[in-house]
C-alpha cells in the first residue's frame, strides 16, 4: 500500500467518524469568509462550501457522511 493509500485510508475513516464535526467547520469557516467579505462574495462562498463537502463526502466512494445544508447547532 503507497502513501498515497494509506492517507486516504485515514481521511476516510476521520470523514466517516467526524463528518457532522467537519461539516460545522466548514459552515463556520464560510460564514467568517462571508462576514469578512461583508456578503458580497456569498454565492460563490456558498457554492465552495458545498464543493467542499460533497468532495469530502464522496471520499469513500458513498455519499453519507456529511450533512448537506448547514450543520446543526448543538
């Protein structure tokens, strides 16, 4: 198994085990980038943020881990 392997075996089970967490940060990580950018740039924010989680959701071949709208706030 290459390096390469045995990383996306790692970021796969981190998805699989802490996909809810990983989708509130990256929903955190959008509304600072929208309040920085004072909403101007929303839309494509929105867009990367979704981009972002369907890439990490689709990691291990399954399109279950990751929350599809904002995270819930706990």
């Amino acid at each position: 198994m290459g390096l390469f392997d045995n990383l996306k075996k790692k970021a796969t089970t981190a998805v699989d085990e802490h996909g809810a967490q990983i989708a509130s940060g990256i929903d955190k990580a959008a509304e600072l980038a929208d309040k920085q950018t004072k909403g101007k740039h929303g839309g494509q924010i929105g867009k990367g943020a979704a981009a972002a989680k369907n890439a990490l959701d689709k990691l291990d071949g399954r399109d279950d881990d990751i929350p599809d709208g904002p995270a819930a706030k706990p």
